[in-house]
C-alpha cells in the first residue's frame, strides 16, 4: 500500500513538472511567434519612409533602417536590458526604496550572465528580451521618419543607439513595469506603452529636428511651407499597413502569461487582461483613427492612414481596459487631434518632420496616457493595486516628456557643434543616393526628374531652381 502511494506521488508529480514544461514551451513559442510578426512593422517602416521621400534618397533611407537594426540590437543586449532591469526598483537611485544593483533581475539582464546562455531550464527569458528588442528598433524608427532626407548616417545611427538602448528603456523601468516608482507610487498606467514607446520616440524626435533644421527649400522667405510629394504614395500606404499587420504582434508581446498567479493573461503591470480584449481595442482603434483621420485631413490619403496609426497608439495606453466603443471614439479624436498637431508643427513652429512622427507618434502617445487618467481613473494597477488617475498620469507624461525630448536635443546640439549632424547642402541637393550607392542605383538625373516640390499655392514649380535658390542662402550663412 506505501508503495503504491509513494509511485502515485510520484506519478502525479511528473505529471505536474510536464504540465510546467509544457506551459513554458507554450510560452516561449508564443512570444517567438510575436518576434517574427513585429518583423513587419520594420518592413512597413522601410517601405514607408522610402516611399515618403523624393527618388533621390530612396536607397540611403531604406538602408538607413536596415542599419538600426545593425546598431540598436548589440546595444540593446550590451546594456539597454540591464539597464531595463536594475530600474525598476525605486527612484531616485537612492534611499530605502533605491535601485538594487545586487538583484537577481538585475544580474539577469548582464549579457555574460547564465540566463543570457543556451539555458535549457529557461524556455522564457531570451525570447522575451528579444520583444523588447523589437520595441528599441521601432522608437529608432520613430526618430528616423522626422529626420529623413538630410541627417547624415553616423549621426542618426548614434541617435538611435542612444533612444532605443538607453533612453526609451528607462523610462520603461520607471512606467512600464509591475516595479517602477510610477507604478508603485502613482498608479501610472500605459498597457500597451503608448507614452513609453511611442510618446517618448516623438519627444525625442522633436529635440533632434530643432537642432537638424529643415530640409533646403521647404520654406520660403515669407515662412511659408512648400510640400515636397513623396515619390511614391501607394508604397507609404502599403508600408503603413505592414506597420499595422505588426502591431497585433506588438500588443500581444505586451502581455505575460500568469498561469501560475490566476487563469490567463496580464498586462505587463501583472494585472489580468485577455489577449481578446486587446485584439478588439487594436482594431477599433485603428477603425475610429482612419474614420477621424479622413475627415480631419479631409480625405487627404496620407493623414487617413496615419491617421490610422494615431488612432492605435491613442488607445494603446488603456487597450486592456477600454470598451470597443470607448477605443474608436478616443481613436477618433485622437486622430483628428494629431492631423491638427501635424499642420500646427509645420506651419507655426516651423518643424520639417519629414513622415509626421512627432505628432502621430508624440502627441497621440501622450494623448494615450492622458486618455487613460480621465476614462480609466480608478482602475487598480501593479503589485500595490494603486488606482490610476489623472494625477498620475500627468506625473508619467511630465517625466516622459522632458526625458525624451531633453537627451534628443542635448544629443543633437552635440552633433551639430561639432558639424557631424546634417550632410552638406550640395550633397541634400543632389540626393544622399548619389553620394552613398549611385553607382548601384541609378543616374541622379532619373531620380531629380521625378521630384516634385509644390509651393504654398499649390502650383508645381521646378525643384532645381527653388532648392538651388535656397542652397546657396545656407551656404551663406
């Protein structure tokens, strides 16, 4: 009889340890599944920043995305996760409640440590470091779309190394996990990371343009904007939607199975969800962005679809809470909030931002986090079961905000001062093609003969003579 109890224990404990294994085998094939979908958003940003951009600078702005990749990944594995997982204990880094730089989380994320190994009892760690891998190539996208047509290479991969593999992940620690200080002591809630992502890449972005300038001509003397038409406007639609076919792989790799707290899914506040839910916020969050972004632009096919994508990050914030409803109206106004910014950015402020980054990733990420505080206050977040308010939301978005768009000025100021951060006027005018790969492309006269600059009547004028115009005030100056 003991025997047959004992092989019984036994027996219900092998069943038990291959129940564990099999839901971490699950686990890690979920998020390998979110990695390879995330992969489109950077084909969609690829495809879409080039089609944006005059035939001229087709090549040198695809491979200027292919580099991010290059660049931000061994950043990001050589300090930006560490950096990730030493921040999420307290701020500041001192006092009762202080960073602890001798944590198991925080020795997990060194790259030489065990974890980072061919660990074969660890089904979960590496494929979540490479989400949040993911997540550092889009805010370097994000900053690369605004900056187009004149940043010279080395300068921007630098940016980029900078905002996806320090700046974006520690404001992630403070906000964007169960631990930070503004979740434990603020109730800071952004689910799907519409102020951590794409608030702080915007703000970011903005800090790095005022430094960079615009592009030669886009002004006139009396501060009017001329419009440079993107070269290929299906291929900027197309690359847009590749965007959003991979945000479902973005939202979904925001989640933690917590099986083993409570049946189902958490957001990354380990407070429950379901995947359904979000699923449904995403696509009428996209639904309401193109509904507010067509009759804002007034049917304007580029801001419809970004439109689009102001939409989703505006809702991102509170994807886990939000009623379908709720998730289109907000993506409505959201949209039609971020086309207004867009005009207003252009015209008053004077800012080239060459894809419209700022305003539908900044403004419509803070917008996001704003949403939350006044459509989802009380709503209990993180391990303290702190309500959300607008009063925490606000202290998120005040920290964020200076964040991102501080260390992007300050970055690009140094750049500038040592004339490392803008390519030459001759080399903007004829085409970053010609001076990087025209050798492999083709003739610099077949991609100028299909630029086409509008002035601020609308009336099509010959670029040459414009940009030439304008090139020799620069080099003036």
């Amino acid at each position: 009889m003991i025997d047959f109890v004992l092989a019984q224990g036994q027996r219900i404990r092998g069943i038990e340890e291959a129940q564990t294994l099999d839901s971490a085998i699950l686990g890690e094939q979920f998020y390998f599944w979110t990695v390879v979908v995330m992969w489109l958003i950077h084909v969609g940003f690829m495809t879409y920043e080039a089609g944006t951009v005059r035939r001229k600078n087709v090549m040198a702005t695809a491979m200027k995305n292919i580099l991010t990749i290059a660049v931000v990944t061994p950043t990001f594995y050589y300090f930006g996760w560490w950096i990730y997982n030493c921040n999420q204990n307290g701020f500041p880094p001192i006092g009762p409640n202080s960073t602890d730089f001798t944590s198991v989380a925080c020795q997990g994320g060194i790259p030489w440590s065990d974890i980072f190994a061919p660990n074969l009892t660890n089904n979960i760690n590496l494929v979540f470091f490479l989400a949040f891998l993911l997540f550092s190539w889009t805010t370097a996208s994000i900053m690369s779309g605004a900056t187009l047509e004149r940043i010279r290479l080395s300068a921007y991969l630098l940016l980029a190394a900078l905002l996806g593999s320090v700046v974006w992940i520690l404001d992630a620690a403070w906000g964007w996990s169960a631990g930070g200080w503004l979740t434990l002591r603020f109730g800071f809630h952004d689910s799907i990371a519409s102020g951590v992502v794409h608030g702080v890449a915007g703000a970011f972005a903005l800090g790095v343009v005022f430094n960079l300038g615009p592009r030669i001509g886009k002004y006139t003397a009396q501060g009017l904007v001329r419009q440079f038409r993107p070269h290929n406007l299906h291929m900027t639609i197309m690359g847009l939607m590749l965007i959003f076919t991979g945000f479902y792989g973005f939202y979904a790799a925001c989640l933690v199975i917590a099986s083993t707290a409570f049946p189902g899914w958490a957001n990354i506040y380990l407070s429950p969800t379901t995947l359904g839910s979000i699923a449904m916020v995403i696509t009428f969050g996209f639904a309401g962005g193109f509904t507010g972004g067509y009759f804002a632009a007034r049917g304007d096919p580029f801001w419809t679809v970004s439109g689009g994508l102001a939409g989703v990050i505006g809702v991102s914030a509170g994807a886990d809470v939000y009623a379908p409803t709720l998730a289109y109206l907000l993506a409505m106004a959201t949209a039609a909030l971020t086309v207004w910014a867009g005009a207003l950015i252009e015209r008053k402020m004077r800012v080239d931002d060459v894809v419209g980054a700022i305003a539908v990733h900044g403004v419509a990420g803070f917008l996001g986090v704003f949403w939350v505080g006044v459509f989802a206050a009380g709503y209990p977040t993180g391990l303290n079961n702190v309500d959300s308010s607008i009063g925490g939301q606000l202290m998120g978005i005040a920290t964020f905000l200076p964040l991102g768009f501080l260390t992007g000025w300050v970055a690009s100021f140094v750049l500038k001062k040592l004339n490392l951060l803008r390519v030459p006027p001759e080399v903007e005018l004829e085409g970053l093609d010609l001076a990087e790969y025209a050798p492999d492309v083709y003739l610099p006269e077949s991609a100028r003969a299909g630029e086409m600059v509008l002035e601020p009547d609308g009336r099509p004028v010959e670029s040459g003579g414009v940009l030439a115009g304008a090139a020799r005030e620069v080099v003036r100056r």
